[in-house]
C-alpha cells in the first residue's frame, strides 16, 4: 500500500495490493453458523424420547406379555379321528390316562413332560370355540406350576407334532390320545400309531 498526497493535503490509499477484503469472510461465519445450527436441531430430533417407536406386532403363537397369553381351545375336524381339541395354534391337544380327572391330577413330570408339554394356564384368559367353557379348569402340578384340564383332564402338547394337525401323539403306547371336546379319547389309535415314548 502506498500513500499519495493530493493538492489539498491529504492522502489518498491505493488498494492495488489489498487482499480481498472482509465480505468473502462474512459469508464464511454465516454459512459456517448456518451448518452448526442445522446440525444442533438434526441432534435433537435424534435424541427426542417423547415417544418410543411403534412396536412389530406379536405373532399369533407368542405371547405378548410373559404369563399373560391369551389360551385358546378350538375344535377342528381330523379325518381318522373326528372332532378334537386344538391350541390356539391348530396344535393337537392330549390327554394322558395315567392322570385323573376326578380328581385332576396330572402325573407326567420330568422327561415326560419335555416330550409332552403340559399346556400352561398361569395367568391366562381361556377363549373357547367348539368347547363348553364349563368344562375347562386348571390343575396345580407338582412343581407348583398350573396346567389347562378339559373335564377334568390334564392338556399336553406332543412335541414330535411339528406343524398344525399334526396327530403323531394318538395312541402312543396305548396311553395317550387327542382328546375331544367332552374330554374323552379321540378315536382308536388313529395316525400316529402306538410308537414313541409314553411314560
């Protein structure tokens, strides 16, 4: 930068060497401010817990809320063995005759159990269709767990059974069957055969 003098005694700046001036750097601060704010409501929106995300819903076979399933009795209509009792899944339900029903008294525990599930009844609502709700109650087992009893009878599920209307339970060893809608035997023996364990 140089000064020169005028006639009247003052300088006058040349600017021919100046940098570019101060403009170019104001538009900097601002977009700079711009981008930070941007980035401060992003992360608030991010970070917003006022409500929680829409949960999937459960699936019909699981339970929403641990001891809290809704039971279902249905009846369905099996070729070989007539009317019997299902879950709410179109599982096969059972019945055991080494139980009781008068009183209900369900005897198979420990191994027995594993392939024969007791169907649950702690803290459920039990829905029917095609059964009398009458007829259905619940029995203490023996590790203090409660189990769904049709006319008295203790319900298991059959864990070889892998998919609805499957039947392979029926008339293993002679002591296990699907049970009807009155809680008798379905049927002779029927698909399934006397194979299998029955404890």
């Amino acid at each position: 930068m140089r000064n020169t003098r005028r006639t009247d005694g003052s300088t006058d700046e040349h600017t021919s060497g100046r940098r570019p001036g101060r403009p170019g750097g104001r538009l900097a601060v601002l977009a700079a401010t711009g981008l930070a704010a941007a980035a401060l409501v992003a992360g608030c929106g991010s970070s917003y817990s006022g409500s929680s995300p829409a949960k999937p819903p459960a699936s019909p076979s699981a339970p929403a809320t641990p001891g809290m399933t809704a039971a279902t009795l249905r009846t369905t209509t099996d070729p070989h063995l007539g009317t019997i009792v299902t879950d709410s899944a179109g599982f096969t339900l059972y019945r055991f005759d080494h139980d009781s029903a008068t009183p209900p008294t369900s005897t198979c525990t420990g191994g027995c159990a594993a392939l024969w599930p007791p169907v649950p009844a702690d803290g459920t609502t039990v829905a029917v269709s095609g059964v009398d709700a009458k007829l259905v109650g619940t029995v203490t087992r023996a590790d203090g767990s409660k189990q769904l009893t049709l006319a008295g009878w203790p319900l298991y599920r059959y864990a070889p059974d892998h998919k609805p209307g499957d039947t392979k339970g029926q008339g293993v060893q002679g002591i296990w069957f699907a049970v009807t809608p009155t809680g008798d035997r379905a049927g002779t023996g029927g698909s399934g055969g006397t194979g299998g364990s029955g404890y």
